[in-house]
C-alpha cells in the first residue's frame, strides 16, 4: 500500500484494483510536467521561500484551467489530481532554483514514467536515491495523507471551500496556513533545535546530557523558551 493507493482512496472511496490504479498511476505522470510560463515565473522567484513560490503556483494555475470555478465532482476530482501530481515537481524546481541562488550547480530533472511520486520526488529534487529513502517518503507521504481533519491548514481548506471558492483559492489559503511555524513550519523550528542541541551538548552519545537538554527544553530555559 503506498501513496498512489492512499490519494486514490481518498478521493474516490475506494481501493483501486490493479488495472484502475496503473491508469492512475499513468494520469499522474502525465499531469506531472509543467508548463514553461509556470517554470519561468518559479525562475523569477529565485531565492523566495518554497512554500510561498508554491501557493502562487497553485493560485496561477487557476489561469491556465479552462473550467477553474466548477465545483462538481468530476471537476474537482481532475484539479484534485493535477495538484496531487504538479506539487512534487514545483516544489523541487523552486528548491534547486533557491539552492542555485546560492552558487549550487543548478539541475533540473524531468519527472520519469516508471518511478512512484515518493521516487519522482526525490529523483527531481537530488538525482540519486536509496531504497530505504523512498519508502520513507512514500510512507512520510500516506501518513501525511491520511493525518487531515482537525489541523490547522486542513481546517482552513474546510472553511474556505465552504464559500464555494474555486480548488485553488482554497488550497493556496491552506498552503498559507501551513507554511506557519507553529504547523508544517515547525519542520523549520525542529532542525534550529537539533542544531542548538548539538552546539549545547558536548557528547550526542551521553543519555543523561541528551535528557537534561531536553528537560530544559520542556520547562522552556533552553533554545528559543
């Protein structure tokens, strides 16, 4: 069961068999390139945060669909799954891009038939992968999927949609959520604090030292408090 499985669950209801999920899998990589006013305005965006380049990615589609404001389910369900399969790609050219910004050697990888999104994903982002490091995404991936309900950016696609804006509002409005460093940029926050950890404490080895700053943490005198 990988995410493929976990996206076609949730927006169909069902498992696909094998035929229907192979016909999925095939929609995803077609709608996976993007186009070049998308590419070149991610190329004007050299060195602005990823999560913001990527909300206006999602907002700017909006342009190039053709029926952006129906809300019925089979269009919904077509938005659904070219965002599913765009957002890998914009977020690993705008990463390499930004890493480019800082005289890193730019590199940009075309999306591949026979790879997963957890594959593809790493594929775009840094070329070479384990085996080990896609099935953690992937499964990184199916957890992230499944964990919506009650957080914060999931409840803000809730409340926006419930106006009857058009998928694209409503995600970039989540993606705005998300992007807080008290939800999914708290990813941020937790590499600061390993950092700090490993500036504080002299040996990562001793247990009782490791303890002790995190005891710190927890009674906020350590870190940021």
């Amino acid at each position: 069961f990988g995410f493929e499985e976990a996206a076609f669950l949730l927006l169909s209801g069902y498992l696909p068999n094998r035929e229907e999920l192979e016909s999925f899998q095939s929609l995803i990589h077609a709608f996976m390139p993007l186009g070049q006013k998308t590419k070149m305005n991610i190329l004007d965006l050299e060195g602005s945060n990823v999560m913001n380049i990527l909300a206006r990615c999602v907002l700017e589609m909006y342009t190039f669909d053709e029926n952006p404001d129906d809300t019925s389910r089979d269009n919904l369900m077509r938005q659904s799954i070219d965002l599913i399969s765009k957002f890998p790609t914009i977020i690993a050219y705008a990463y390499n891009i930004m890493r480019h910004s800082h005289g890193k050697t730019l590199h940009i990888r075309h999306p591949k038939e026979e790879y997963s999104i957890a594959e593809n994903f790493l594929y775009m982002l840094k070329g070479e992968f384990s085996e080990l490091e896609a099935k953690t995404l992937d499964r990184a991936l199916v957890l992230h999927a499944e964990h919506g309900g009650g957080n914060n950016s999931t409840f803000t696609t809730h409340v926006v949609s419930s106006s009857g804006t058009d998928t694209y509002s409503a995600i970039a409005a989540a993606l705005g959520s998300l992007k807080g460093p008290k939800h999914g940029g708290a990813n941020i926050k937790v590499v600061s604090m390993f950092q700090d950890l490993k500036k504080n404490v002299k040996d990562i080895s001793d247990k009782e030292e490791v303890r002790s700053y995190l005891k710190k943490l927890l009674h906020k005198e350590a870190f940021d408090k």
